[in-house]
C-alpha cells in the first residue's frame, strides 16, 4: 500500500487504518464481526453448529440469516420478520441492497419449486 500523494513521510514510518478498506483481507472479518453484533443486538442467535448463521425466533414466526463477508441470505416464514429486520437496519443506518430473485448464492445454484405449496 502507498501513501496518499502528497503526504510527507520517512521511509521507515507505517502507517495506521482507522477504518478497513474493502478489498482488504482484514475487511471481510471486521465486516462480519460489525454485522454480527448487530444481528446478535436485535435478539438473533448465532448458531453452534455454524458461525455464519444466525437464527430468529418469535411470534411472527422464524427468520434464519446467513452471512458471508458482504453478503447475507435470508430464509423467513413470514414477511413481517423481514419488515422487522430491514427496520433495525435503517435505525442503525446499515446500507443493504435486495435481490429478490435469488438464483445464485457463494457459487451454488438456488433453485425454486414454484408449483410446491403447502396447504
């Protein structure tokens, strides 16, 4: 990494990050170290079995998060937990953006069984 153009220095000075740069190695765990103790403040639980999910349960029903560096997929039951989530996001002035027709996640081919319904 160079120094910004401009910027005195000494050969044998480094400099210090106040904040991760995307791109980085280190940015991809202190972004999923941010987002998890968000997750975790608005009353998810991290799973045992798996760092990056993260699970929701209430009366509203069942929400499950996966995270992975920048991305996240959800799989809820119904809608207003969605509702909920992207609420307690804006409060804390998280920028998202929704892909509704997910059909690919890390690699992996999502498909939907449109004709499948349960009564």
């Amino acid at each position: 990494m160079n120094c910004p153009p401009g910027m005195v220095y000494q050969t044998d000075e480094c400099l210090l990050l106040l904040k991760t740069l995307y791109g980085l190695i280190q940015a991809a765990r202190h972004y999923f170290n941010f987002f998890s103790k968000i997750l975790i403040g608005i009353g998810f639980q991290q799973s045992p079995a798996d760092p990056c999910l993260f699970l929701f349960m209430n009366a509203m029903g069942i929400m499950l998060v996966i995270v992975y560096v920048d991305d996240a997929g959800l799989a809820y039951s119904s809608y207003a937990l969605v509702e909920f989530l992207f609420n307690e996001l804006k409060k804390r002035q998280i920028n998202y953006t929704v892909e509704n027709d997910l059909t690919d996640y890390l690699s992996c081919e999502i498909l939907f069984n449109k004709s499948s319904t349960k009564a």
